[in-house]
C-alpha cells in the first residue's frame, strides 16, 4: 500500500511539473503537497494558506488563509499546516489543517468563505479527505479507518478499520 501511495505522489509530482516546464511558480511559503485540477494547482503550504495558481501563465489567482489557533505550549497564535486539498470542480475546495491540541481541522471553501466541517473536538485524527462527489467526503484516520461522509446530512454513512 505504501508503494502504491508513493507512486501516486510521484505521478502527481511528475504531472504538475510537466504542466509547468515552461515557467516556474514562486510560493510565498513552504509547499507540502499539490493537486492539480484542469488549468489550477492547488498548493498546501506550511504557513497556514493554500496557494490557487493559474498553469497557464504561472501565477497566483487566489490565495485561502485559514484561521490560527492557539499552540499547546502557549497563549501564542500559529498558522496551521495545510496537510492535503482536494476539489471536484475547482470552486469548492477541500482542505485539511491542523488544528489546536495536536488535532485536525477539516474545512470547505466555496464561494469565497471558509466552513469548518470538523476540528480537533471531534476527534477524528483525520490524515487525508477527499471527495467522492458533491456531496460525500472520503476520510482517512490516524486509527487505520476509512469513514464515509455526508456532507448535507452531516453524518457518517460508512466506517471501517
């Protein structure tokens, strides 16, 4: 299984920079991961945003700040780390952070506003979330589950270990 998940890394890797030779894109933070829709790559980043660029002429068209939390060591605030994104149609957007006390946050970004669908409260441990369809989430936990996700019901459909 691990193997398998490199080799999509790497064809997800090798695809956007073939999407990209002719130009370089310039991150205004560190990149942990990318998803390419169409002409769109979706970059996460370590510094609590994810970066929307434009392939075609190489340039950021838009750019979604997650909210800080407050770290457990201190009253201090910090940028979560963006761990995936995910999208169907480029518009709404899935993304994973973390969040307070060493916990996950799960958001959808549509329409120019930020939901948050889960945070460190419910426990979830989530390590990636993509869609299934418009309205379905795919969660993979910490805990080696698999839980299926109704996004206008909010509840769980489906969960396996």
């Amino acid at each position: 299984m691990k193997k398998l998940l490199m080799l999509f890394a790497a064809f997800l890797t090798l695809s956007a920079a073939q999407m990209v030779q002719d130009g370089v894109i310039k991150t205004k933070n560190s990149v942990l991961g990318i998803h390419v829709y169409q002409n769109l790559l979706f970059a996460a980043t370590n510094n609590g945003t994810v970066e929307i660029f434009d392939l075609k002429n190489n340039s950021l068209k838009n750019e979604i700040i997650l909210p800080q939390f407050k770290s457990g060591f201190s009253d201090e605030l910090v940028s979560p780390r963006v761990i995936n994104t995910d999208t169907l149609d480029g518009k709404k957007v899935l993304i994973l952070s973390d969040d307070t006390q060493g916990g996950k946050a799960l958001f959808m970004y549509e329409g120019g506003e930020l939901r948050q669908i889960f945070s460190h409260k419910d426990k979830l441990n989530i390590s990636k979330a993509y869609f299934v369809d418009e309205s379905k989430i795919i969660l993979g936990t910490l805990g080696n589950e698999i839980k299926l996700y109704d996004l206008k019901q909010k509840t769980f459909l489906y969960s396996v270990q």
